[in-house]
C-alpha cells in the first residue's frame, strides 16, 4: 500500500508539473484530477483518464497557440533589449511587456524636437533601427501599433506651432504618424498592419506635477501587439 500511494503521489506531481507549464482547461484539470480519487483512502469513487484523452490532451499542451506566442514575445523582448542595450543604459529607451504585448516606450524630450513631431538626429538614428527591427519577417503577422503621450501643459499660444498643434492631441498624434510614417516608406511595413494613435496628456505614467513626471509622460510608445488582437 506504501509502495501504491508514492508511486500515486508521483503522478499526480508529473500532471501538477504538466500544468505548470502549459495553459489547460478547467474542465481538463478536473478530468485528471478525478483519476486519482480513491487513491489516498480519503475519498471515494473516482474515474480512469482514458488512453484517448490522455493522447488528445497531449496534442494540445504541445499546440497551444497561446504558449507559441507567448514564448515568441518573450524572444522578440531579448532580441530588444539586445540590440537597444545603448538606449537602455542611457534611460532613452524601454522594453517592456504587457497585456498588448512588447512595449519600446521612447522619451520624446531625447528623440523630438521641443514642441515638434520632427525627429532629433538621436531620435532618426533610434527609429531606423527600431524600423530595421521591426521589418523582419518574424513581425509580418503583428500589429505595429504607436501611441503619442504628453504631459498636461499644452504648446503656449505665443509660440509658432500653435497653429498647428493648439492642444496635446494634435502634437501626440503628429509624432506617432511621423514614426508610422517613417516605418511604412523607409522600411515597407505594410501599412494594414500599423495604427497611429495620439493620446495626448490623458495617459500618464507618472504625475504631472513635478517636472520629472512630466518628462516621463512626455513618451512615444511602439508596439509590437499579440496577433490575437490583429484584425485584418
């Protein structure tokens, strides 16, 4: 009965390990767990996992979909972080991952023009390079997707952009459009797969209350999105 009970308690480890690293079903954890009622004299009844099931469950774990892209986002972000590792260490730049998917947030005050959506040299250089990066085959199938973000104070009414940027959504919106821009002709990313957002102040990561939080705020973000949310 020992013997029995180890060699019962292994196995429930393997499919509790099985689980660990995959994504299945309530309904299919159930279905394993149901086969080892019985098994420790505590409770009663209990039904065996099939042969067919168990091969089909399989089948699944090694398919999921949402494990390839998961596992395919996670290797975009190293690839990333890699080939931005300058950026990075001089806080220009930042990778992350979120629900959306691989986010590269760029702090406008480095890579724009005060007030503009007209690149600095700095900001050229980083933009081709994300372009060249985001150009490759592997990224055919994902949304691109670049959202403008602002502090809270607005171009002053005395300055020669006003006209044409009076609030932040006119500013946030032209530096998302001149990146889309510049991945589309320079680098022929198909136009159906990028979007061109502008959010203005309304989004902020830190408060607009000290400078420092609106030097945060003041941030383009490129977005590398999970195909699920991809609509063509």
């Amino acid at each position: 009965m020992l013997s029995f009970t180890d060699l019962t308690q292994q196995l429930l480890i393997f499919f509790v390990l099985l689980f660990a690293m995959s994504e299945i079903s309530r309904a299919e954890l159930r279905q394993i767990l149901s086969s080892f009622k019985g098994a420790f004299g505590m409770m009663t009844g209990g039904m065996t996992l099939s042969k067919g099931v168990l091969a089909e469950l399989g089948q699944q774990v090694e398919s999921l979909p949402a494990r390839e892209k998961g596992q395919k986002l996670a290797k975009a972000v190293q690839v990333a972080v890699s080939i931005f590792q300058p950026e990075i260490k001089s806080k220009f730049v930042k990778i992350t991952e979120d629900e959306r998917g691989v986010v590269i947030s760029l702090v406008s005050d480095a890579f724009f023009e005060s007030g503009s959506p007209e690149l600095t040299p700095e900001g050229e250089a980083t933009v081709s390079k994300i372009g060249r990066f985001l150009s490759s085959p592997e990224f055919s199938g994902n949304l691109i997707r670049v959202e403008g973000h602002t502090d809270n104070i607005p171009i002053a009414p005395v300055s020669f952009l006003y006209n044409q940027y009076p609030t932040n959504w006119e500013l946030s919106s032209a530096r998302a459009v001149k990146i889309v821009r510049v991945f589309s002709e320079r680098y022929g990313i198909n136009g159906k797969n990028l979007q061109a957002i502008g959010y203005g102040e309304f989004q902020p990561v830190e408060s607009n209350d000290i400078e420092e939080g609106r030097a945060y705020n003041r941030r383009v973000e490129i977005i590398i999105m999970r195909k699920k949310e991809f609509v063509s």
